[in-house]
C-alpha cells in the first residue's frame, strides 16, 4: 500500500482558525483507513476520491471541495486513487464562525462547500485545485488559499461563547484528568450555559468531551513511540483498566491499541502539535 501524509502548522495569523494542514498522497491502489473524531475539515480532493462511513452507518462520497463536519465518533474512508488531498482542520471557534453550525445537531456527515462558502470562495479553491493538478501551483499554495478562506469566516462569536470556549480549552490542556469543577470555578457563567455552550461547540457536554480528547490522547501515546514513558504512564493511569482503554480508543479512533502501533495514514497524522488542546498536554513548551 502506497500513500505519504504529512501535516504543516498553520502560520501564527491562522493559528485560531486552524489546527493543523496536512496533505495525503496515494498510488492507485485504494486505501481503507480508520479517521479518528477529528474537529470539522475544509478539504480539497485534487486527484482522486473519497468514501466515508460514519458511525450510524451512512456512506457519503466526496470529490472536489467539500467539508467535514465535526465528528463525534470515528469513520471509516475509502481513498480511491491516484489521491491528493488537500486538508485544514478547523477549530471549535472557526467552525461557527465558518458555518454557524451547533456541533451537537450538525455533526459525523459531509457538507457541501456551497452550502458554507461564498461562490467566490469557492471558485477560488476549485481554481487552486486545478492549479495544483497542472503542476503551476504547489500543495503548500492551496493551504494558503485554504487559510485565507477560513479567516474571511463571515460570522463573529459572542463575548460569552468566546471566552466560555477558551476556558474549556484551557481545562483541556491542563491536565489528563482535570476536575469539572475547575473549568466551572474558571468562568463567570452558570454550569447549564457552560453545558450548553460546549454541546454548540464540541457537540457534548464537558464531561464527554473530556472523554473524546482522553482516548485521542492516548491514541498520540501510542502511536508516537517518541512521546515520553512518564507521559505514557500518566495517561494510562487514568483509565480504569485495559478494557475501558480499548473500549474508548475504538470508539474515537476506530482502531485498537495494538492497530495504532502499525504505520498507518492516520498514525502519520496522530503527532500532538496538530490538535490544539487535544494534543497540547503531550507537546512540551517550546523557549
């Protein structure tokens, strides 16, 4: 099986639109491959197909520009090749204000581009696709385009939902297991809105989401044999035993523990500086 992922950090202007670009090459044969509960995508098909099954069972195909909405749960895709696909996972905060879309109704199914962007928008993407099949433009230039189109987002997030949003963010990253009652001792609205806010933004309430970004983490954990023993063993501890462990790596990545160690795209896309909160307790402060 042939195919090479590898991802780029946006530059520090798209930093709180995008989590990480990445770029995926195939041969011709297809690729069946596991995609982990990822925040929503922006991609670009520049040679090739995709099929994706969600977690209910739907199958959708996609070509040209499309977008992923948030997923809950893990799916499956089919990558008909030749491929090159061109991806930008968005934030929690970029997402509503690209779409404008409550994560917790709109979630784990594909979305057409012109349902989303503006016809200029649109037509500029589908140009630098073209640009990039004939070779006059690179992959790096369409993550470009891709940044700008996110960044020109049309629509603006309250004060309460900005700053609700940051501090759930902020809980994430503080630990492998933080208390609830520290992210609600750290804002000034009530818990209900909290709980309504993050079901907007991440499609369920704190708790669960604490749950996704876990088994995401350990996934990182496993799959980065560069990541340290000290890091791995925190992780692990906080997971009653083995069989929740696979239970919820399943549930959120679509493989097991055994399956993350294989070269795989989706291990080649499992490095901790791509995932925002998510990844920020594995990655060490850089200065």
């Amino acid at each position: 099986m042939q195919f090479d992922a590898r991802m780029m950090l946006p530059s520090a202007d798209r930093a709180e639109f995008v989590h990480t670009y990445y770029i995926i090459e195939t041969g011709s044969e297809p690729v069946t491959e596991s995609i982990p509960a990822y925040s929503a995508q922006l991609i670009v098909m520049v040679r090739g197909r995709l099929t994706f099954t969600f977690a209910d069972g739907h199958s959708a195909p996609a070509s040209g520009v499309f977008i992923k909405a948030p997923q809950l749960r893990a799916a499956q895709c089919v990558l008909e090749g030749p491929v090159l696909e061109i991806g930008a996972s968005l934030t929690h905060a970029a997402w509503q204000r690209l779409a404008n879309l409550p994560a917790d109704t709109v979630h784990d199914r594909l979305i057409p581009a012109a349902a989303i962007l503006s016809p200029d928008q649109l037509a500029r993407l589908e140009d630098a696709a073209e640009a990039c099949r004939a070779g006059r433009i690179t992959p790096e230039d369409v993550c470009t385009a891709m940044g700008d189109v996110i960044a020109a987002a049309p629509f603006a997030l309250s004060e309460d939902h900005a700053a609700v949003v940051g501090a759930i963010q902020r809980w994430l990253a503080s630990g492998f297991d933080p208390a609830l009652a520290d992210l609600y001792a750290s804002v000034e609205v009530s818990e209900r809105q909290v709980q309504r806010i993050c079901r907007r933004f991440f499609g369920v309430p704190p708790a669960q989401v604490l749950k996704r970004f876990r088994a995401l983490r350990a996934a990182m954990v496993l799959s980065q044999p560069g990541l340290s023993q000290e890091l791995h063993d925190e992780l692990m501890a906080t997971y009653f035993d083995q069989a929740h462990l696979i239970h919820d790596i399943r549930r959120y990545t679509g493989r097991t523990p055994t399956q993350l160690r294989q070269r795989s795209l989706m291990t080649g896309l499992l490095q901790p500086a791509g995932h925002g909160a998510a990844g920020a307790v594995l990655t060490p402060p850089t200065g």
